[in-house]
C-alpha cells in the first residue's frame, strides 16, 4: 500500500492526473509560498514544500500532522487486512512521484533530459529557514543561490556547477548542506511518524529514493 502525498500528473509514465486534495490546494490560493518554489517564482504545486512541515498552516495542522493523520485513518480503516497480513508492505510517500527528493527536473515546467534542473528552495518559509541558518553559521549576509541556471542549462554554462564553480566555495557548500539535510530531516520526520502509527503491524515500511541522475567531479584529495 502506498501513502501517497503527492500530486500523479506531469511526471514520467503518469497517464491519469490525480492533484493534492482540493482543500489543501485552497490554501494554496491564499498562502502560495506552501508549495515549491524555483528561483523565477514558479511554483510547483505536485507536493508541499518543506518549509511547511512544521508550519500550522491547514486548519491548525503541521504538513506532518497531515501526513500522520492520513497514515493513523488507513491504520484504523485497513485494520482487518493489516491484522490477516494481507498488506504486507507500507510504502511512505516522500516528495514528488513518492520519492524522496525535490522537484527540481518537471517536465510539466518544460524541463528535459539532461538539463541540470534547479534549486527548488524559493519559498518564503525555506527562505527564512535558510536565512536563519545562515545567520546562525555567522553568515546573515548569505543569500539563496542566484547563479545556478535554469532547468535546462549544461553544469558549465552556470556559475554554480561549473568547474571551480560556486559549490566548491564556503558558500556553496553551507548550501548544498543545508538544502540536502532538509531533505533527510523531512524523510525522518515522516518515518518517525509512520514507524508510530504501524508499530506492531507486520509490514515492512519502504520509501522511494530517485535513481542516480547526474554527478558532478569534486577533486580527489
């Protein structure tokens, strides 16, 4: 069985479109910084962003309050075919197409293969996010990143990725740090929640990780 917490459409081999829930998206129409956000403003709306995981912003519930609910309500309602051991298997939705990872290669965005992609951390709440640990690290003059190109540009033609780019500085590096252990924050906060809602159910819980896309060559020392 799959929790599934995001959008199906717009992704590789998805032939019906299924959105977030309609009263979820209603609060988008008021507050649209919950979902993903890329550098020029586009939003994103297969999955909520990050930044809302612990932000009250759905009728007094966090994202992951939401997340467990919907995991607590499938406990209690599958419980007869939880018990037989019928569902033997709890696969935890994560992020775009169930994985755990950012949407930052839409095809629905005009994205192909093998643009670079982009950062997808432009809310206004993974912005303060970023902001305070910045400032935190020393650095409240650190900025989100403005020169790591467009879904569809080559690693060189950034100044980001390019050889002895952005990410091999100080900066750079603060960045991809921070913006890679939001992502496994967020995988551990939802895991915690499932791991309580099945506790003594005999399933397996599985998440989706996406394949190895692309790499990048860091220096051998």
């Amino acid at each position: 069985a799959i929790m599934s917490f995001h959008q199906c459409g717009g992704n590789v081999g998805d032939i019906v479109n299924i959105p977030i829930p309609q009263w979820v998206r209603d609060v988008g129409a008021t507050d649209p910084d919950i979902f993903y956000t890329n550098r020029g403003g586009t939003r994103n709306i297969e999955y909520l962003t990050l930044g809302v995981d612990d932000q009250p912003l759905f009728h007094g519930r966090t994202a992951v309050q939401m997340y467990a609910d919907y995991m607590t309500s499938f406990r209690e309602n599958m419980k007869k075919f939880l018990d037989a051991g019928t569902i033997v298997d709890i696969e935890v939705g994560l992020g775009p197409a169930g994985e755990m990872r950012y949407p930052s290669y839409p095809q629905s965005q005009g994205w192909v293969f093998p643009g670079v992609g982009e950062f997808i951390c432009y809310d206004k709440y993974l912005e303060a996010d970023f902001k305070a640990a910045a400032a935190k690290a020393g650095h409240p003059e650190w900025e989100l990143p403005d020169d790591a190109g467009e879904y569809n540009d080559t690693p060189e033609k950034t100044q980001f990725f390019k050889d002895n780019g952005t990410y091999l500085t100080e900066k750079g590096k603060f960045f991809l740090s921070w913006y890679s252990n939001k992502l496994i924050k967020h995988g551990d906060k939802v895991l915690d929640e499932a791991n309580k809602v099945f506790l003594g159910c005999r399933v397996q819980l599985a998440i989706k990780i996406s394949g190895i896309h692309w790499w990048y060559r860091v220096p051998n020392h």
